[in-house]
C-alpha cells in the first residue's frame, strides 16, 4: 500500500514509525533536466510491507527524516545509490549512515555488472516492471496514478531483493567486498564536489601547452561556480569545446571572442568581460602536471595482455571483470611502469583487489620485463 506523506506532523509519526525497523529501503524522484544541482522531488521509504511517499513539495522540518537514515545502526536499502546520496545530501543535509546497495551486490555475487533496478527485479523475482514514468515531471502536482504506482514499485521490492542478495554474498563470503565498493561509491560521490580537477576531464587537454592548461583549469573553475551560481548546467554556460579553444587561443579581448567557435554574440555579452579578466588572471596562477598523454603502442598491447588475464580471473572467482579494475586504473600503472617508477592504485592494495588483481597484473608485467 502506498500512503502519501504531505506534512510535517505526517513525516514525524512516519519516522516515529520507522523508528523501530532495523531495515528500510529508499528511492528518490529527481528532476535535473535544466538545473546545475538536482531538484528533489519525492522520497519513497518502505519497510517491506507498506510503501510511504514524501511529499518533499511540501514539507519543511526534516529533522525526523535526518535521524532516521543517519543511524548507522539501521540499514538502509537503495538501487545505484550515488544519485540518491547526492540529492539527498543537496537537498536535505542527509548523509545515510548504512548503505545496502542492490546494484552493487548483484554486480559482486555476478548476476549483472551496473544492472538496472527493473532488470536485476526481473531477473531475481521474474517480475516485469513499467518504466515508462522515468521521466516524467516529478515536480507536478498532483502526481498521476501511474506516477505513484511506478515511485512505490521502486522501493517495495528492495528488501526481498536483499534478502537474496544476501544469501549470495554468505555463499560467496563475500561481504567485505561489499563494504568496499559502497566506499568507493561514497567516496565518487564526494569527490564530485571538487571542482579544482575538471579540467582533466575536457577531452583533448593533454595536447595543450603549459600556459593554456592553466588556461583552461581556470576558465573551468570560472564556469563552475557561474553555474552553480545560476542553477544551470556547465554546457549552458559554455560547452567544453569552447573552454578548450578559449585556452589554445587565448584571445586578449571581447572582440577576440568572436572568433572561438561555439561562442556566441550572447555569450560574449553576458560572459565576455569575465572571460578575458580570467584570461589576464592566469599569469598569477601555478604550473600544473603534464596530463597524463595516451599509451604507446607497446604500453597497449600490454594493456590487451592484462585485459586476458584479468578476464581469466574474473571467470575463475565468478565475478564481472568490470569489478577489477578500471580502464583509468589499468592505463595508469602501465604509464608509470614505462616512466620507470611503478605506481598503483590504492584500490588496488587494498582489500580483496590486493588479493585478487594486483597478483595477476603483476605477473603479465614480470613478462613484460623478461621479454628482449
């Protein structure tokens, strides 16, 4: 049964209620179309039986809700949990203490790598859901009967779903792996706030010079702040094609402007003057490390030799390879083997991947070495 919860007393008697369930599971309803931060619309709590919608519209005191999920003593259960801790932590100041991620788990015991919440439900219930309310306007009130229908269907099976999850990972002994990777996700999540390293993500910066890497770290932390200043996202303000070519050219006035393609006579006049302030600012600015640039044939074909082995190991411990490691992990180590400096990835020395991975890596670069 689906019970809307429109006020605060409600939400208080719900928390009330809850109190006392060792186990919850979670969902949130978003809207994030046209927004730099996610909208919050609706949060779904159930306690296997019964399903509760909150009315996030219209409620204003959410103390009861903060205690609830931030007891570390209570699980709380969620599917690809890293939007949801997001938004929640945005909108309402809530940081879940005990997370049981499903999508996590089921990539862990190897029934599906990042499978989503109606297929993992498909193919542990045989249930089959409707999903065509995914996007729909979330923020509209009053919410359409199919609109509750699909909110409290992605919440009331979370607690079945973990019960035979948790049968898996008791099988597989498997729970320290679990631990693990809701901390990495944790720790993805928060290091989304940091807006100092950006640009290495703009396709095309390990070509620039030193002076426009400066360039284009600063013209991205510029937009950053402009659009969380105005609520709008990065690519509203200026795509990353126009930051990169801002850095390569380095244009010395607003007139310059209207030679960088994608800039626009709109964009100049509301961001213009901005722009060429940064651009006089970075001589003030510190030099960064080279980024890092793409694998040499012989660091690739390595990189194919690990990928084998990887797969092997993966086969042998029943595991999706994608848990091992990643691409951005793989291309690392294999650059620092060839700088002459071997370097790996904390998650790599830790916990089971300590076990598991690094070994096996290992072993293909011991070949590597011993071939003339």
């Amino acid at each position: 049964m689906n019970i809307w919860v429109d006020t605060d007393d409600k939400l208080e008697a719900l928390c009330a209620r809850l109190s006392v369930e060792p186990v919850i599971a979670l969902d949130t309803e978003f809207m994030r179309t046209d927004t730099f931060h996610p909208k919050l619309a609706l949060i779904q709590l159930s306690d296997g039986h019964d399903c509760w919608l909150i009315d996030v519209l219209r409620i204003d005191t959410y103390n009861p809700l903060k205690a609830l999920l931030e007891n570390p003593q209570r699980v709380v259960i969620l599917h690809a949990c890293a939007e949801d801790v997001e938004v929640l932590e945005h909108a309402l100041a809530i940081s879940l203490g005990n997370i049981f991620d499903t999508q996590i788990a089921a990539g862990i015991v190897n029934i599906g790598y990042s499978m989503g919440y109606a297929r993992l439900l498909e193919r542990l219930m045989g249930i089959d859901l409707d999903k065509q309310q995914t996007r729909s306007n979330w923020m509209a009130r009053p919410l359409s009967a199919e609109q509750l229908r699909y909110a409290g269907d992605d919440v009331i099976y979370l607690h079945r779903m973990q019960t035979m999850l948790n049968e898996k990972l008791d099988q597989l002994d498997r729970w320290s792996w679990l631990d693990a990777e809701t901390r990495a996700v944790i720790d993805m999540v928060a290091g989304r706030k940091n807006v100092e390293d950006y640009y290495q993500r703009v396709k095309g910066a390990y070509r620039l010079s030193a002076d426009s890497l400066r360039l284009l770290r600063r013209l991205c932390i510029w937009r950053e702040a402009r659009a969380r200043e105005l609520d709008r996202p990065r690519g509203h303000i200026l795509k990353d094609p126009v930051l990169l070519e801002l850095a390569i050219s380095q244009p010395k006035n607003k007139a310059d402007l209207s030679t960088i393609e994608g800039f626009y006579n709109r964009d100049i006049t509301r961001y213009g003057d901005s722009i060429i302030s940064e651009i006089v600012a970075v001589n003030d600015d510190p030099e960064l490390a080279t980024l890092p640039q793409p694998l040499s044939r012989a660091a690739n074909t390595e990189l194919k030799a690990v990928r084998t082995v990887l797969s092997e190991v993966a086969r042998t411990e029943d595991v999706p390879v994608e848990y091992l490691a990643s691409k951005k992990e793989l291309e690392s180590i294999l650059r620092s083997v060839e700088s002459g400096v071997p370097a790996w990835p904390q998650r790599l020395c830790e916990s089971w991947r300590a076990r598991l991975v690094k070994p096996a890596i290992e072993r293909v670069l011991a070949c590597g070495e011993n071939q003339p």
